[in-house]
C-alpha cells in the first residue's frame, strides 16, 4: 500500500481511532567511525535552520573542510561513548523515554495513544517513523519535539521535518505540535528536585551555571526568542530554589566560529570565577531531555577540567533528567494537555 492512501494497515488493523505520539530528539551517528560521524554531521550541519548562510558559499566550508577534519577529531570522544547494544546514549535514552511514557499513558487510557520516537538527523528519521504510521492508519498525530525551550535551530527544524514528510501523503492526520514547554510547572518541578537531589547526595555548591547550548545572536537579532526562554526557566527553577541572585546564573556553551553567539559563554565564566573567590560549581543543562556526547564530554568532562584548571576546586554536572520517572510523568502531562478535545481522549 501506498502510503498516500494511509488508513487501514496492510494487516487489516485499523489504528484510526487511536492517538500517535511521536517525540522527536536531534539524534546521533549510526556508529562511531568517523564515515558513520560524516554522514551524521553532513546531515546536520546542512539544514538552513542550524546554519543560516549562503548555501554555496556553505556547501564549499562544510564539505571542503569541517567535514574532512571534524569526523576524524571527535572520532575518539564518540567511541567512548558507543555501545554495541545501545547505540549512543541520546539514542538509548530516548528510546527509553518513549517506552515509559508509552507506559504510563497505557496506564492511564488503555491503548487510546502509541508512543514512538524518531531523531531529526540520523536513525529513525522521520520520515520512516511517519511512513509507518500511515500504514496503519492513524488519524490523530502530535508531535513532541523533546526541547523544551523554543528555537527556530531545533522546534522549528523538527517542524519542517514533519511537514515534508506530510507534505508528501494525500490523506494527512490531524497534527498537533508542542511549541515547547520551558516554564510548564510539571518539568519545572521536576527540574527543581533533580537539583535538590544532587545536593542532598553532593552537597551544595558555591554557585549553580544553567548552561545552554548557544545561537548566534544574529538569530536573536532576527527574532529566535531561545535565550529568553532560556532563561525564564532558569529564574523559575531558582524562585522554587529560593536562590539568591548571586547564588545562580546563566551561561551559553558550544559556540563555533568567529561570529558572536548567545553570552555569557561558559567556558569563559568557569575560567574566571575561581578568580571571583568561587571555588565550586554545580553545572546543569536544562535544554537536553536527555544526556548526550554534548552534556557528558565538553560539559561533563572539558569543562570541569577547565574549571579546576583555572584555579576551581570542586566541579560537578548534574544529569539530565533523561528517563527519569517523574520526567516521564511530566511529559505524559504535556501530552494530556495538548491532547485535549480530541474525541479518542474523551471516549
């Protein structure tokens, strides 16, 4: 069957009156040889909405250069990250994440939604994930791209994904399309008690970096409202802290090129405060749903070698909530919520 005549599976299982879930996440290589890493970041790298410039101009610099140099250069950091069986943690996790909440709506509605996952660059695209559906002949999609805090580099790309896939049917389900979700209670909630879970194990530290991953401000310029999302969940997450403004801030990490991005940088922060007097961070990233090479090595890792390097004596990131089960609680409340009015739902 065609999948532009999607309704009733080949199978003869009609899914018409059940709800799909599709989370999305960025996504990784297939594996960690520098072909695998190649494809991935060629893939990446490319999309207009991850990087706005003169596409020829571009397509010379990325297949000219950093795709000859970089695959080979984090070759090494991808491997420690690798598993046979797993794959890469963002993908392992976010498997993970869709099973549970999958779970917990079963739960709570019986077989009323599917939960499945798909990556915006890389395997299970979305497009195969979206084809699948079809088949089986869904009526009622929502989307949940797994960023919390908006971005025409992440939301938005997720965006066209679904649409050039939809695009493409001639019977087309009924979408609905998370927007993000950076100051819903539940996640705040649930961000706050990881952090206060950290220090009752850890202890508390001198100061608490919210760090980002960051944009060129030329986006910003231009109208991405991502740093201040960004940091209107870090002032909630603090206010349920009852932190002091001295005690907390927040900063932008992974910035490439020459051109200014989102500040303050955190690399730049972690070198100068031991020189402030503060001796020990707690670093949390509340933009990841889930642990990658990202958060595990350059924050996790180069980053608190940077901080002790610079003079810092104790350094700790504090993990995303991943499939943590009151994350996956407060992600079944997002899907509650955007769900409501559909008659599946009410029946």
């Amino acid at each position: 069957m065609s999948r532009y005549h999607a309704g009733v599976s080949q199978e003869g299982n009609n899914e018409e009156h059940r709800i799909a879930i599709l989370i999305l996440n960025l996504g990784t290589p297939d594996g960690a040889e520098p072909t695998a890493i190649r494809r991935f970041l060629a893939e990446f790298l490319w999309d207009p909405r991850v990087v706005e410039s003169s596409r020829p101009l571009w397509w010379v610099i990325l297949n000219g250069i950093i795709l000859h140099r970089r695959p080979r250069q984090r070759a090494k950091e991808y491997a420690s990250m690798w598993s046979e069986e797993e794959g890469f943690p963002l993908l392992s996790i976010t498997r993970k994440q869709a099973k549970g909440l999958g779970r917990i709506l079963s739960e709570r509605f019986g077989d009323r939604f599917r939960v499945i996952y798909a990556m915006r660059y890389g395997s299970p695209a979305v497009n195969i994930e979206l084809q699948k559906l079809a088949k089986q002949g869904f009526q009622r999609l929502l989307v949940l791209p797994l960023f919390p805090q908006y971005s025409a580099t992440t939301t938005a790309s997720a965006f066209d994904a679904v649409v050039r896939e939809l695009g493409q049917w001639r019977r087309i389900p009924e979408v609905r399309f998370v927007h993000g979700y950076h100051t819903h209670p539940d996640y705040l909630d649930v961000l706050s008690q990881s952090i206060r879970n950290h220090w009752s194990k850890f202890g508390r530290s001198q100061r608490l970096l919210f760090s980002f991953h960051g944009i060129p401000t030329s986006y910003v310029e231009s109208g991405d409202p991502y740093p201040v999302y960004c940091r209107q969940t870090a002032e909630q997450v603090a206010k349920r802290l009852q932190l002091d403004a001295s005690a907390w801030e927040v900063v932008f990490h992974s910035r490439i090129g020459r051109k200014p991005w989102t500040q303050p940088y955190t690399d730049k922060v972690l070198e100068d405060l031991p020189h402030q007097g503060v001796a020990s961070v707690d670093v949390i990233c509340p933009g990841f749903s889930a642990d990658c090479l990202e958060t595990l090595e350059e924050i996790g890792k180069e980053n608190r070698d940077l901080f002790l390097k610079s003079g810092g004596t104790a350094y700790h990131y504090i993990p995303a909530l991943n499939e943590d089960p009151a994350h996956l609680e407060a992600l079944s409340t997002l899907v509650e919520k955007h769900a409501q009015g559909w008659k599946e739902l009410a029946e």
